[in-house]
C-alpha cells in the first residue's frame, strides 16, 4: 500500500510518500516541503499547495491520503492556516476518489514510537529507525508527514474495519 502523508501548513506543509503495510517494513518513496510566501495572498497560496498535492499525486499515485487532524490552538491564525492547507489536501484526495484518514498527533505519536505523549525527537528517531535513513529529514514538517504516513499504513485498515462495524451495527439497530 502506498501512502501520501500530509503535515499541513500554509508558510511549511511536509507532504510524503511511503509504501508498507501492516506487518511489513516502510519504505520511503518521496519527502519534500512545500513553501509559500507569508506575504502573498491566501488564495495564491493555497492554489500552490494545490499544485504540489496534485503533482505529488501525479508523481506517485498514492491508494490513501493520510492528513493530521486540526486541533485546537491559542493562536487562531495558526489554526485555520492549517485547517486550510489540509482541506486543500483533502479536497485532491477526494477529486480522484482516495480514502482520507485524518490522524491526531497523539496518534501518530503511538503508531510510531509506542507512546501518545512522545517528544519530536522521539518520533523522529524512530522514523528514521523505521525507514532505515541515515539522516533526519529537515524540516520536521518533513518528519512529521513521514510520521503521518506510517500511522495511517498501519492504523488505517484497522480503522477502517472498525467503522465498517459500526455503520453495519447502526443499519441493523435503525
């Protein structure tokens, strides 16, 4: 299975690519950061965050998308930066038909380092450890869209199977 990662942001968005699966060992495919100017209009820089998803799609032809979920800040700014740059991420998703799974950092943080309340450089290491790089991809945005992709490649089917349950058990109550 093949998973595109997004760590959404409108000044720094890490967007990777991995292949893996449950009970199998990660691979990286593709990492990179995309960058807008802070002084240029939101429209124009949302357009280009959409241009590189899409290119990215494209490029690597991804079978899920993988976006952190938007959690509550102080800075209101910050937030709806994000929820922005992430609904453009999921919204090319949703254009060619992929699942989007939408993971908290607390999350993400489990999946790859065994601890919900793990550090930055924890989760890194392990990244690192997981995808057998000689180096820490910097940014963390870059690290932590690596970090999104490995969640979702071995939390998603689970979750999936999950919300199938579910929906099969309202349909039998209703």
């Amino acid at each position: 299975m093949r998973v595109l990662g997004v760590d959404p942001g409108l000044t720094r968005c890490g967007v990777a690519v991995v292949d893996g699966g449950v009970g199998r060992r990660v691979s990286l495919v593709d990492v990179r950061v995309v960058r807008t100017p802070a002084d240029a209009p939101l429209a124009e820089r949302l357009r280009g965050l959409e241009m590189e998803f899409e290119a990215v799609l494209d490029a690597f032809r991804p079978d899920a998308v993988a976006v952190e979920r938007v959690f509550s800040q102080h800075n209101v700014r910050t937030v709806m930066g994000t929820a922005q740059a992430g609904a453009v991420a999921i919204l090319a998703a949703g254009r060619r038909g992929l699942p989007v799974g939408l993971h908290t950092p607390s999350e993400v943080k489990a999946a790859v380092s065994g601890s919900g309340t793990a550090g930055k450089e924890q989760v890194a290491s392990m990244v690192c450890r997981l995808l057998r790089l000689d180096a820490m991809p910097r940014p963390a945005d870059a690290t932590d869209a690596l970090a999104l992709a490995i969640c979702h490649l071995w939390r998603g089917p689970a979750q999936d199977r999950l919300a199938a349950a579910v929906a099969a058990q309202r349909a039998r109550v209703s």
